[in-house]
C-alpha cells in the first residue's frame, strides 16, 4: 500500500500542514484545525476567529470532513495521474 499525503491550507494566513492518510491523524489536525463550511483555519487563526468573526465557527465533525474530503479528492487525482501513465 503507498503511502500518501495532503496538504492542508489556512484561509486566512495561508498556512499549511501535511496530514498523512491515518484516520488517527486526520482526527488529531481536525481537534488543533478550525473550519467555517469548506474553509479551513490554521490552530492560530481558529484561536482568533471569535475576534475577527460574529459567528461560532463549524464543529469537529465539520473539519474532519472538510479534510477527509479534501484526502479523497487528492487520492483520485494521484489515482488518474498513474492511469494516464503509458502502460508499455
Ligand atoms: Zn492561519
């Protein structure tokens, strides 16, 4: 099985952290990782979203997802490079 990986991007500061494919660890940036719908926030930015924002910020489970989703997306990507690939 190959090992893969996805970067992950703050929205507001632009940045980034690699969250290899472990639930364990998607679980674990998900807990320090903020997200407001498909946007996701660094731990420094979730920590001043209530000063920048009016609004609670989404719940675990909704950054979970985002970057749950985000790993999917970029495991098809992988998967349709390797299927372009010449096969002889
Ligand atoms: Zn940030």
């Amino acid at each position: 099985m190959s090992i893969w990986s996805c970067e992950i991007m703050c929205s507001n500061c632009g940045n980034t952290e690699s969250v290899h494919n472990s639930l364990s660890e998607i679980s674990d940036v998900a807990k320090r990782w903020g997200s407001f719908g498909g946007a996701l926030y660094c731990p420094k930015c979730a920590a001043t979203w209530h000063e920048r924002n009016k609004k609670p910020m989404s719940d675990y489970e909704n950054t979970f997802t985002v970057i749950f989703f985000k790993m999917i997306r970029r495991y098809n990507e992988q998967q349709e490079v390797s299927n372009d690939s010449p096969k002889d």
